[in-house]
C-alpha cells in the first residue's frame, strides 16, 4: 500500500495520510481528493508516507489525484514550507491560500491560450492591397499595418476601434503564432530613452548578474522606476525567463498592466490577483507552472505563482502595506519575494520612493545593493511643498484661504488640483449636540460615519449600515449634526465655492468596482475634471501630467498617532501623493494644511529629503527599541467576551514564560486599540526578541503548545509574525 501525506485545509498544524494505491513520486505536487470528517477535502501530496507510521485499519483512501495538471515543483513545496514555518501556519492553509480555488478543487482545468499573439497572415496583406470598400475591419487591420507587429488580441482590442478584432479573425487576416518562444522578448511600442540615472541603474542591475542579489531601487516619485522595471524585464526575457512583478493592488494599477501588455506585446503577460474568476485565475496559474507564461504580473497572491525559468523578480512600490496579509496567514509577499529570490538564485529589485525604513536599512548596512533616482524623468524639478499654518485661520469646512487660492489659480490656468484627506464619507460621526449622544457602531468600538451621498450611516470596520436617524434616538432632539469631515463634505464645499468648476471625488465609494475607478481615471487623464477630492486610492503611481496642485489636510491626526509606525506611514502618504504634482511639464505645488509648520516630518518632506526623515525615524525606532532593532511576533486573541480572550492569552503567557529563553520580552496581554470589532472583543500580546532565530525557535515550540490548549467556546487565536500593527 502506498501513502500518500496530504496538506489539507484545516486549522490544524499537521498533514495527514491517505492509502492512495497507484500514487507514485510523481504524485508529490498534486491536487487530490480526500475523505475528510463527514464530508470530502482538496488537498495537496506533498510526499509520500511511510506505511509503518500508520495503522491500517484507520486509513481512508483518497478519492481522486488530479494528473490533467502537471505537479507543483519541488521548490514551490519548499516555497509554501517555508512560509507555513516562518509565519507558523499550518501548511495546508498556506497551500490553500497559494493555490487558485479552482485547481484545489481539481476542476478542469485548461491552459488553453485564450488571448492568442496575433500577426498579420497572407490573407492580411492581400486585403491590404487590394483597395477593397473600407470597414472597420479593413480600419483596425491597417492601424495595425502601421505598427510593428505582433499583438495579443486583448491589446488590439483595447485599441481604438479594437472591437472590430473578432471581424478580422473570421476574415482570416490575422493569424495565431505558433512558436511563441522566438518573439517573447521583442519590445514593441515607443521606448523612450533612458535619462542617465535609468542607464545606470539598468547596467548595474544588470551587470550585477544572474545570482540571487536583493536591489533597492530608490527612485524619487516620476522618476521612471517603472520603465527600469521594463528594461530589466526585457533583459530577462531575451534570455528566455520568466519575470515575476508584483504591485500592491492591481485595482489601482490599471496603467501599469496596460503598459506592460504594450511593451511586451509579443510576450504571455499574466495577470494573478483575487478579483479575477477563478477559471482565468486557475489558467494563468497553470500558464506560469507550463512556463508559458512571460511574465506574472499581480499582487500579492502572485508570490506564489510557480515559475520554472524563472530569472527576475520586480516589487513595485515596495513599501505599501497592502503586501502583507492582514488575515488568515498573515504573510509578507515582499519578504516572502526576497526568500524566494534567494531560494531561486535570481536578483530582485524592491522599488520604491518612500522605502520602508525595514529595507532602507537594509540598504544601509549593505545587505541590500543601493540604485537612487534622483531627479524626475520628465519634469524638470520634484513639487515646492509648503506648509500652510492653520493656527491662526479661520477654516471654510477645513479649506484654508490660501488653498482656496491656489486651486483658483489652477481654474485659471486650466491646471488639474487634487485635495488629499484620508477619510471617506461625508463626515466621520453624527452627533447630538444637545445630550451628546453621537452614532456608534453597535458591533465595534467604532464611530458610524455620515454618507450623504445615499444617505447611510456606515460602520467603516464591519459594513454595518442603517439608514440617517431624522432626529436624535436619545433624546428626540432635530437638529443632529455632522461632525467633522470626509471626503464628501469637501466634495460639496468645493462644488459650491467653485461652481465653474468639475469636481470629481476618488475615494473607496466612488470606485467600488474596477470598472468604475478605470472609468474614473479615464475621466482624470481626459482632463474632464478639474479639482480631484480623494484618500490613499489617489496616492498610488498614477501619472497625470495636468495635475499641478496637491493640497493635504487632516494629516495631523498622523502625527500623534500611537502606533510606532505612523510618522513613516503619514511621511510615505505625503511623499507619495505630493508626488503626484506637476509630474508633467507644469511645475507642481504641494500645500499642506498643519498646526505643526516646524514639525521635523515636514520639514524633511518640505526638502524631499527622505533619508534625513529615516535616519531620524530609524534613530528613534532604535533608541525606543522598535524593529528593525528588534524582531517581533504578536498573539491575538478574541471572543464574544473580552474576558476570554484575556484570559487566553494570560495562560499563553504563562506558558511561554516556562519556555521563553534568555533575551526573549514577554509583554502584558492588553485589549487592541480597537476592541471591539464585528461583535467580537479583541486583545494582544507582544513577544519580542533581538534575535530572529532566537524568537523563531521559541514560537515554535510555543504554538505547537498553543494548539494542544483547550480554549473557552468561540475563542479564536492567530499568530501574527512582524505584524505591521502594534
Ligand atoms: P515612478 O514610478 O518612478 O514614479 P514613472 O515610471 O511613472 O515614475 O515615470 C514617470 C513618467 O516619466 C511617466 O510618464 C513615464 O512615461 C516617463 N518616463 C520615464 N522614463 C522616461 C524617459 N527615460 N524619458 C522620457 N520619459 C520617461
Ligand atoms: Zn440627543
Ligand atoms: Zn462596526
């Protein structure tokens, strides 16, 4: 009999044996089909087992081994291992996680090419000759005549006129290309030329070799990092890898997927994030597995795309929280990228404007290669940030005069202005100013905020919404009142006090869909808006070169945030949505709205010196005792009822304290900053450790301890490993 050991998707920290009586080695690496409890699980082999392990009259056989589907490789079982060991999940939740639903479920699952690369076939060119009655056909076949060819048929599509692709299809006047290995690297589309920061960094990367070397590609904002990530991965390709790029959100990346689809034409361009359909996202997955696919570009997900020829890893914006997993397992993808680099032996570049002081450091201490960018690549100069002091101002709904003036400035010349405030909604809670009642949240330690727009109050953590109350449901009172301001408030302001202009809000409401927020982009670089009200959406990589005026308000709430990392949050924010000023040929302007003008923060964004502000945040983290000076891992705990989950990880506490070695802290359990969160009370306990394997070893043991605990009913626990809140 032959036994087969199943990662399977359970909260449990082992895998699990099944007889499987024709299973081979070939095996390991496969979906497969398993009785599990009262029902059936999909699972994967990852090796085979030993039959004197187990008993046999208690082993079930296995249903079904998925072979349609080639196995996963080797280093993508030691991939999820690692990961599961690092962050201390269980291997079958990591494997559920890394695979798409889809194959886990061992569908059918087909790598058939849905988006052929297309040339133009001999019945092309004779249409082209022959003077035939025009068509939108015969239109879109010769706009791509002009062109140097090949195409996918979704970038032709895209084109203008692209609907008319199928028309040319059936007419047989494009052609599918077999042989698609010769034509992968062929760079198509205008490149531009490189500025001589761009050539340099290129010829180090690329001069630094094929073998594994972490790059910090530190590049002031519009400085042309994404055209060094083109370069690089035209380099890759011509030597027949595959390039693996990740982003931090692909909803807000739109740009950047269509750029890569126009420079890499010819090559298999792969998209992998959690909004696709699981049948796209199951074949791109096995498209990257076959090593049919060119490039991986996704978010974080697509870390574990597995990528035979694999020779280049790129991680756009590296800093961005969205990279790290806030649930389940609670992974880095930028960490995991760079294990995965050196596991693999291949270079990769982490950029970004605004690096996490993390990697900053490591550049630093030269564990990672430095490459700066230090001037823009199209605007002559980075946006003349000024603080506008709001101590002494009489505020119109938050607006100072002076950015009331600026953006009228903008009107005039026909300038694009952006107001950046991080809060969506009309106003973040509703109150009664006669007995101070104000909307809480029923489930969470969390205020309703007012959306006007459709007349909601909405819970920001849980999603919880009614509708507005028409008088106080304390004391009946009419007259309740908004307080304070979100987006939507600004919106109104700004509409009423510039009713010749186009006021358009970017925010999580406006753009719930990707359809709406590329519609909304669209809007943007149509130049059919004037003044732009948006949060963090806005922040992110987007290029519009009309847009000259960046005002900030609200961010001093940031400053005195309690959470460690907030000044390096509230400093990238800054950095990156000022840096979205006069990227073009307009020179740009960034006004920030502040009580604290002398704050060191913004005396260093004022200089756009970003190294000053971290060697001054890193000195605080250092003398404070903060990563990176220290490693950290925290356990969190809830339940129905604060008490249990104190209680819980009390006892963990102790626990750990029989087993904590020397250097190892244990902090108190404490409830989180938000308690209450979906109904649910929630507390925390810090470990930490100067050492990461001294901590490592140590949450081993422990959480192995952890699982064998019984705990109170409808208590949940998880481990977080360098969690990004404290
Ligand atoms: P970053 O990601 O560093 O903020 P981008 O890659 O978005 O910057 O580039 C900013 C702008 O500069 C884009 O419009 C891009 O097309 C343009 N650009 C980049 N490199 C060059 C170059 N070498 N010559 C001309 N324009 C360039
Ligand atoms: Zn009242
Ligand atoms: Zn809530």
């Amino acid at each position: 009999m032959t036994i087969v050991r199943v990662a399977l998707p359970v909260p449990l920290p082992q895998v699990f044996d099944y007889a499987a009586a024709d299973a081979t080695e070939a095996d390991v690496g496969r979906c497969v089909k398993v009785p599990f409890g009262r029902g059936d699980r999909n699972g994967l082999i990852v090796a085979l087992g030993n039959t004197a392990d187990v008993e046999p009259a208690r082993i079930k056989t296995v249903h079904h081994i998925q072979r349609e589907v080639p196995a996963l490789p080797a280093d993508w079982l030691a991939l999820v291992d690692f990961v599961a060991r690092y962050y201390h999940a269980p291997l079958g939740e990591v494997v559920a996680l890394a695979l798409p639903p889809g194959l886990r479920r061992a569908d059918g699952v087909s790598d058939a090419d849905e988006d052929p690369l297309l040339e133009i076939g001999e019945a092309g060119r004779r249409a082209l000759a022959d003077a035939r009655r025009p068509s939108k056909a015969l239109l879109l076949l010769q706009a791509l005549a002009a062109e140097p060819g090949p195409w996918r048929r979704s970038v032709i599509r895209a084109m203008a006129g692209g609907e008319a692709v199928g028309d040319v299809l059936r007419r047989g006047w494009l052609t599918a290309i077999q042989d698609e290995g010769r034509v992968a690297a062929l760079a198509s589309g205008a490149q531009p030329e490189l500025t001589a920061e761009q050539a340099r960094a290129i010829e180090a990367i690329v001069g630094g070799g094929a073998g594994f070397r972490p790059w910090l590609l530190h590049g002031v904002t519009g400085s042309g990092k994404t055209e060094v990530y083109l370069r690089l991965a035209a380099h890759a390709l011509a030597q027949g890898q595959q390039v693996l790029m990740l982003v931090p959100e692909i909803a807000l990346t739109p740009q950047l997927e269509q750029r890569v689809a126009q420079r890499f034409a010819a090559a298999n361009v792969v998209s992998l994030h959690s909004a696709l359909a699981d049948g796209a996202r199951s074949r791109g997955f096995v498209q990257a597995l076959t090593g049919r696919a060119d490039i991986v570009l996704g978010t974080r997900l697509a870390v574990f795309a597995p990528l035979p020829r694999l020779g280049l890893i790129l991680v756009d914006e590296e800093h961005d929280a969205s990279y790290k997993q806030q649930e389940g397992v609670r992974y880095s993808a930028r960490d995991v990228a760079v294990w995965r680099a050196r596991q693999r032996g291949v270079p990769i570049v982490l950029g970004s404007a605004t690096p996490s002081l993390e990697t900053w450091y490591h550049a630093r201490s030269e564990r990672y290669a430095l490459q700066t960018l230090s001037q823009r690549a199209v605007a002559a100069t980075l946006p003349a940030v000024h603080c506008i002091d709001t101590r002494r101002l009489k505020l119109d709904e938050g607006l100072s005069p002076g950015l009331q003036a600026a953006i009228g400035q903008r009107l005039e010349r026909g300038e694009q202005s952006l107001v950046f405030l991080n809060r969506r909604g009309y106003a973040p809670v509703l109150s009664c100013p006669s007995c101070g009642w104000v909307s809480r949240c029923p489930h969470c330690s969390a205020n309703l905020v007012v959306h006007l727009a459709d007349r909601r109050l909405r819970c920001h953590h849980c999603g919880c919404d009614g509708s507005i109350p028409h008088a106080c449901p304390s004391c009946g009172n009419q007259d309740i009142q908004p307080f304070g301001r979100g987006t939507q408030r600004i919106e109104a302001r700004l509409a009423e006090r510039f009713p010749q202009a186009r006021v358009l809000r970017v925010d999580r409401d406006a753009a719930r869909t990707r359809a709406q927020w590329e519609k909304l982009l669209d809007t943007i670089a149509a130049g059919e808006a004037d003044i732009l009200v948006g949060t963090q959406m806005m922040a992110k990589g987007h290029d519009f070169p009309r847009l000259t005026l960046v005002g900030v308000i609200g961010a001093d709430a940031s400053l005195h945030a309690a959470d460690f990392r907030a000044p390096e949050r509230l400093f990238q924010q800054l950095m990156q949505v000022g840096g979205r000023a006069g990227r073009g040929t307009l020179p740009g302007t960034v006004l920030i709205q502040t009580e604290y003008p002398g704050h060191p923060l913004y005396q260093h964004l004022g200089r756009h010196d970003f190294d000053a502000f971290a060697r001054m945040a890193l000195q605080e983290r250092r003398s404070a005792g903060f990563p990176p000076f220290t490693h950290q891992a925290m356990l969190r705990a809830d339940a129905p009822a604060l008490d249990d989950a104190v209680e819980f990880l009390r006892h963990a506490r102790r626990l750990a304290e029989a087993l904590a070695p020397e250097g190892l802290r244990l902090y108190d359990p404490v409830p989180m900053r938000m308690t209450r969160l979906a109904r649910r009370e929630r507390a925390q306990l810090l470990i930490e450790a100067d050492q990461r394997g001294l901590l490592q070893a140590f949450l081993l043991s422990w959480i192995e301890m952890l699982y064998r605990q019984r705990t109170a009913r409808e208590l949940r626990w998880q481990i977080d490993v360098n969690p990004l809140e404290v």
